[in-house]
C-alpha cells in the first residue's frame, strides 16, 4: 500500500462556495501560475502517485459556506483518482485545512480523536488535540496556555487485509515572524513562535508516546514545519520539533530515514520537500519540511520511503510532464512510503 503527506499550497483558491473546480485563468495563489494551470498539475500529480492514503496538508476551507470534503471529492472525481473518499478532523479558521483522501476499496477510515476535552481551563496530560495543552514553556513556574492553529487529524485505520493502525496527521505552526519591525522585534517573535512549536511537538509526542506504549501501529504525517538547522534559534532550546516527535533512537521512537539522515549531518543536508522562490534574494530555498515517521513495528513491514522531487529524484526528472507538474502544483513536494500492509 501507498501512503502519502503532500501539502498543496493555495488548494482552497481552486474551488467556488459550492466546492465545484474553478478552472479558469483566474490568478491561484502561487507565483504566476492560474487555476487552470495548477489544478491540471494537481491532476498530473496526484494521478501519478497512485497512493492509496493521502494527507492532504492545507486541504480546501471548511465553513459554514464550504465544505473540505465536498471540495476534495470533486477534486478526486475529476480526475478518477482511487483515493476518491475524503475525511475531515476539526477544522480551523486557517483556510488550511488538514484532510485525508483514500481509496474506500483498500481502506476503511473515520476520525478518532484521543484524550480529553478541556475548554479553556486546559491540561497537562495530552488532551484532546482541540483542546487547551497546559505547559510550563520556560520554567517560570507559570503555565502557558497552547493551542493547535490547526488541530492534527487522528485516524483509526483498517487495511482491506485487515490490518490496523494509527495516523496522525500535523501540520506544525509556522516560525516565521510576520509583522515584524526591527531586528529586535523579529528576535522577539522568532523566540516565541518556536517555544509555541516546541509546545505542539510535546503535545504530539504525548500522544505518539501513548500509542507505542499501547502497543499500535502508528503513522505520523505531514508538513513539520522544522528540521535540524533550519534556524539559529535552535541552539535555545536543544531540539528541534521533528527530534522531540520522533523520540530518541534505542527508546520508544518513530523513524524517517530523511529526518535520520538530517539528525546526523548536523551540518544541513542537500534532501529537502519543498522549493520557496525568495524575491529579495531572487534565488529559491529548500528545506526538509515534510515527513512520514511510522512506528517500528511497520519498519518491519519492507518500508521504501520517496521524495517526489523533480530535481532530485530520477523517475520524476526524466518524466518532463510530471517534472513541470510538480513545480506548478505546489511548493512542496509530496512524500510517499510504500508498504506490505
């Protein structure tokens, strides 16, 4: 089976109120490229990947007007994709969403929230990923009071050979300092944007750490948002949030063998899932931003991990059509792992 995270920027511009395609010349969202022109290699893209399970990472809005699911199914019809079901957790005020597409003939899928319910009192124990997560961030002795931007989907998962899992699927808040003035300023907000991260990743390796302990297969996909090096505020605070996700090796851990690869470069590493163009510098940046970590017991299951990158991976290189694909689709590049499930 194929699993899939791939984060579709500007995936809401595609679609009207009604959650019908807008394909059209009309402006997408990304650089210089139309509706028309992202969806056919949206359409290019997710034929190719075939996947059987796809996070859908900034997935179409939900609101009282739109509706994600609606708005990925049509999607999926469109262009006859096999993972043509789609499923939604708690949805946000972001216009990006966090949705699950997946073929209904090789799974059965429903949203399964774990842990309590809060409200605004909050708590300590890893609750309810909608909820309050209480933490001393600073060890002042006061209490930070954190919340999910956007919440992570959490999905009970059963294979058409009846196999059973868990997956999560994240997408971490940004460390970006927008708004910022001054250099000051932008420290400031840098700092506490990262604290506030490192904050979910606890929350979220709570959870992954109840899961391991309970003995389930478990899947944690998507955009992170972080890596080892990508900033110089990580030396404050030790790890970055993929480390604390992922636990450490010889423990109860999670695996990536890009993020692994990462780990130990230390130094940066040239494997990255994503392609920002940067107008000031007028050059492109990569990172490593997005990730599939599994369990060890489906490390056993004969994993086989790809970057769809049109640079940096051959098949994706030598097929122009896809290679064009993937740079207008997205400015991320989907991840998948291939599993004997």
């Amino acid at each position: 089976m194929r699993f899939a995270t791939y984060n579709v920027e500007w995936f809401n511009n595609l679609f009207d109120d009604h959650g019908h395609l807008l394909m059209d010349d009309g402006w997408s969202g990304r650089h210089d490229i139309k509706r028309a022109q992202q969806i056919e290699a949206l359409g290019i893209v997710f034929t190719a990947l075939d996947a059987d399970v796809i996070v859908v990472v900034e997935a179409p809005d939900q609101n009282g007007k739109r509706s994600t699911v609606q708005a990925l199914e049509t999607f999926a019809a469109a262009f006859d994709l096999r993972a043509r079901k789609a499923l939604l957790g708690f949805g946000n005020d972001t216009q990006q969403e966090i949705a699950l597409l997946y073929d209904p003939d090789a799974v059965t899928a429903r949203h399964d929230p774990i842990g309590q319910e809060t409200g605004k009192k909050g708590a300590t124990d890893a609750p309810r990923f909608d909820g309050v997560f209480r933490i001393d961030l600073d060890i002042d002795a006061t209490e930070d009071m954190v919340r999910f931007s956007k919440p992570p989907l959490e999905v009970a998962l059963r294979t058409a050979k009846g196999f059973d899992l868990r997956l999560i699927g994240a997408h971490l808040k940004s460390k970006a300092p927008h708004g910022a003035r001054g250099r000051d300023e932008v420290m400031r907000m840098s700092i506490a944007n990262r604290r506030k991260q490192l904050a979910q990743a606890i929350w979220l390796r709570r959870r992954v750490e109840q899961h391991l302990a309970a003995g389930e297969p478990l899947m944690v996909l998507g955009d992170l948002n972080d890596g080892p090096g990508l900033d110089e505020y990580e030396h404050l605070f030790g790890r970055s949030s993929v480390e604390i996700i992922m636990g450490e090796e010889g423990g109860p851990c999670l695996f990536d063998p890009h993020a692994r690869a990462a780990l130990r470069s230390k130094l940066g590493t040239a494997i990255s899932t994503s392609r920002f163009y940067l107008s000031k510098e007028k050059k492109y940046l990569q990172a490593l931003l997005d990730y599939v970590m599994v369990s060890q017991d489906l490390r056993g299951r004969a994993p086989e991990w790809r970057i769809w990158h049109p640079f940096n991976d051959h098949d994706c290189w030598s097929v122009p059509e896809l290679r064009e694909a993937l740079l207008a689709a997205s400015d991320h590049f989907p991840v998948t792992l291939d599993l004997d499930i």
